[in-house]
C-alpha cells in the first residue's frame, strides 16, 4: 500500500506546486514535497509495535506527532527557501498549520479504518437504527446553520458549531469507536464547511477558536470511543465463555444421568426377569400342592418389585420423559419418600414443565430431591415444596423453593452453606441461582436458549 500512497501524494504535489516554483523557487517545491511522505512513513513504523498490540491508542498518538512533524517540516523549508516574506511569524502558522493537519488527519483516517475494518463481524445495533440516522442528520443540520449565520452573529455562529459535538458525543456513546469515527470527521466537516475565507492565508478567528475545542473533542471522544468498544468487546468475549461454560457443564450432567437411565434401564431388565423367576416358581409349586407357600413368595415378590421399582426411579425418574416434572415428582419414589417421612407437605405445583427440556427438568427434579434431603436431614418441623414454571419477558425457566413452614424457624448457617455448595452447580448450569433466606431455599433455572437469545437482543 505505501508506494501508492507515495505516488499519490507526489502526483498531488507536481499538480500543485509545479505552478508555484516562479513564486517560491525549485528547491523549495522539490525538498518540501520529497520529505514529508517519508517522515509520515516513518512515523508509522515507529508506531507499528503499538499497532501489533492491537491497541488503538497508536491512531491518536501517530496523528498528533505526523501533524507536528508534517507542520515543522512545511515551515522550515518555507522559512529556508522562499523567496517571498511570511504573512504571520513562525509559531502563529506552527499552531494554525498543526491544528489544519490535525483535522485533515481525523477527518479522513478514522474513515478509513472503519471501512478497513467493516468484515470484523461486528453489527450496527438495530435498536440505535433510527438514533444514529438523526445524529448524522443533525450534525449537517447544524453545519448548515452555522453556514448561513451573519457575519456579525460570531458568538451564535461559535455556539452552533461547538453544539454539533452532542451528536458525536452520542454516537460515540451509542456505537464505541465506530460512532466516534462517523462523528468526529463529521464535526471537522461541519466546521470546515461553515468557515469562510478563500484565500490560503484567510483566518477566521470564530471559527478557529470553535475547531480547537472540537479537536479537542473529536480526541476526547475516539479516546473514550475506543475504551467503550474495549470494554465492550471484553463484556461480550466474557459473556460468550460463560455461556460456553454452562454449556459444557450442561452436556456434563446429561450425560452423567444419561448415564444413570441406561443403569435403570438395565437394572429393570434384572428385575423383570427376576420377577418372571419368582412368578414360575410360585406356579410350579402350586401346581405341586404348595399354595400357601406359592401365594407367601408372590407376595414378597410383589412387595420387593415395589420396592425395587421405586429404588431405580429415586436413581433416574424415567417416567419423567412421559409426563413431566410434576407428575413424575408425586408418582416416582421420590414423593413416597417424602410421604413416608410424614413431614413433607403435598407439593404445590404450578405451569407446564413439559415446555421445559428434560435436561431442566431432570436439574430440577435433583435439586427438588437434594434440598428437601438437606432439610430433612440438618432441621426440625415440616417442609414445603412449591414450584412454578413459564415465561418472564424472552426467558423460560422454573422457580423452585422448598421452605420450613414455620415462618419463625431460620434455617441454620451450616446448612446454607451446604444447600449453596451442593445445589449451586446445577443451577449455574442452567444460568439459574440459588438462594438461601430466612426459612426458605429459593432456586431458579433458565432455558439455556432463552437465555442466550435475551443476552444477544
């Protein structure tokens, strides 16, 4: 790309200065247009480490120093061979000319690192479609106000112009860096467009004093766009491994109770064929005149296959897949466990947990079992168990809480600590939390597709 950008800018200057070297002298037209591209270059490459870090600090630094060496390097060559004298002294066309470079460089360049850079997968936010339409337009709005302002109207004509950094301002709040880049070389537009004076030397006091508070702003605002997208960039790298995460750690308790249902299955095959044994035998020895003994063994074969049975469906709840959570909590072993123990109230269940995947589900239907174990286990009186899933916005999930019903009776320290320990990592899985107050133990789980669909909205 360089040795185009050279032979560009030294056709611009044969163009323009070839018809000057009666004025100004061939020295000055070949010195001061050989130097000034290699200096840039230069400079550039002085910068490149900082561009390697992927940090975009290097674009303000290598504008200021390219537009203070650019500036020294017209003055001095103009001092040394011109034979013509200077309309103003050195430092007055220094800071004049530094300030005109400055804004050439941030009218053009960040332009052009936006359209360099338009394939990096990042999208305009469509909810800030129409916002960022009406800042464009009121900063050409603007432009046109302080364009036609009265030549005695200086102060009003300066406010206008300085005003046309709220819409930068709110670009760059809305679109980081990228906003900044539209915005700032919009507001250099605005202000160059409402200058007035033809001539090369022409000075426009008003409109100075507003450029330099803008460039100022335009620094301000790249600096500040270029931090928002930093952040930006780490929040949704951040979010983008959470949500990986929990993925893997879905995937994990899946298949460990994928797991656990091939267990059952195959334990249940164990079990019918013992039953079929034990039914063979009762028949064989009834037929055999022993009916009392056949009618005792089938009811111990009964009583132990209920038994059985309900084992297996505490290991894995099979009947979970057919009818849901709820039904598969009252009908499973689970809720004859809980029946037994006499101090777990009829379960309170509200929604449709076949909305739900079976992976949620069967989260839920663990942690269901481990806090009411927990209770059961580390605290006096009676539980409650309740349960109500749906839809809140664009996520679906399950609330689930499992309290004391005494209201007066807190559940202990250690125990909270070990319904946090055991129970957080399936909620986490689910993009859930769990917390502990007072006489209750509050879980909630999250559809994993929800909820990354709201974090990506």
């Amino acid at each position: 790309m360089w040795p185009y950008l050279f032979l560009g800018e030294y056709a611009y200057f044969a163009h323009m200065r070839v018809p000057m070297i009666e004025r100004y002298g061939v020295a000055w037209v070949i010195l001061s247009s050989a130097f000034l591209m290699p200096a840039v270059a230069l400079i550039m490459r002085w910068h490149r480490r900082m561009m390697a870090a992927r940090t975009d600090a290097w674009f303000i630094s290598a504008a200021i120093t390219c537009a203070a060496t650019a500036t020294l390097l017209n003055l001095c060559f103009s001092h040394l061979f011109w034979p013509v004298p200077h309309h103003n002294d050195f430092l007055t066309d220094a800071a004049r000319g530094a300030m005109g470079q400055f804004a050439g460089i941030l009218t053009v360049v960040p332009v052009a690192l936006l359209w360099i850079r338009r394939s990096s997968g990042w999208q305009w936010t469509r909810r800030y479609r129409i916002a960022t339409v009406c800042c464009v337009l009121a900063i050409g709005g603007i432009g046109l106000f302080a364009l036609q302002a009265p030549a005695d109207a200086s102060f009003f004509k300066t406010s206008l112009q300085v005003s046309t950094a709220i819409p930068a301002i709110a670009l760059t709040c809305m679109h980081g860096w990228r906003g900044a880049a539209i915005g700032v070389p919009l507001l250099n537009l605005a202000i160059g467009m409402s200058s007035k004076g033809g001539e090369p030397w022409a000075f426009d006091s008003s409109t100075f004093v507003a450029q330099q508070t803008l460039l100022v702003s335009g620094v301000a605002l790249l600096a500040l766009g270029y931090s928002i997208s930093h952040y930006y960039v780490q929040c949704i790298s951040g979010r983008q491994r959470e949500l990986l995460s929990m993925a893997h750690a879905r995937a994990s308790h899946i298949g460990s109770e994928m797991s656990l249902r091939q267990r059952v299955l195959d334990m249940r095959t164990m079990g019918e064929g013992i039953d079929h044994s034990l039914s063979e035998i009762a028949y064989y020895l009834r037929e055999n005149g022993h009916a009392v003994l056949s009618r005792s063994l089938l009811q111990v074969s009964v009583a132990n296959s209920r038994k059985f049975r309900e084992q297996t469906s505490l290991v894995y709840p099979t009947c979970l897949e057919h009818v849901g959570l709820y039904l598969s909590v009252q009908l499973s072993g689970l809720g004859e466990v809980w029946t037994r123990s006499r101090r777990v109230l009829s379960p309170r269940m509200a929604g449709d947990p076949c909305a739900l995947s079976n992976g949620l589900q069967l989260a839920a239907y663990r942690l269901l079992a481990d806090a009411v174990s927990l209770l059961l286990q580390r605290e006096k009186g009676q539980v409650r168990v309740q349960a109500r899933c749906g839809r809140v916005g664009e996520s679906t999930g399950i609330v689930l809480v499992v309290a004391l019903i005494d209201v007066d009776q807190r559940i202990s320290e250690a125990t909270m600590e070990m319904v946090i320990e055991q129970l957080t990592g399936r909620t986490l899985a689910y993009g859930g939390t769990v917390q502990c107050r007072r006489n209750r133990i509050r879980m909630l789980l999250l559809d994993s597709n929800n909820a990354a669909r709201a974090w990506v909205a």
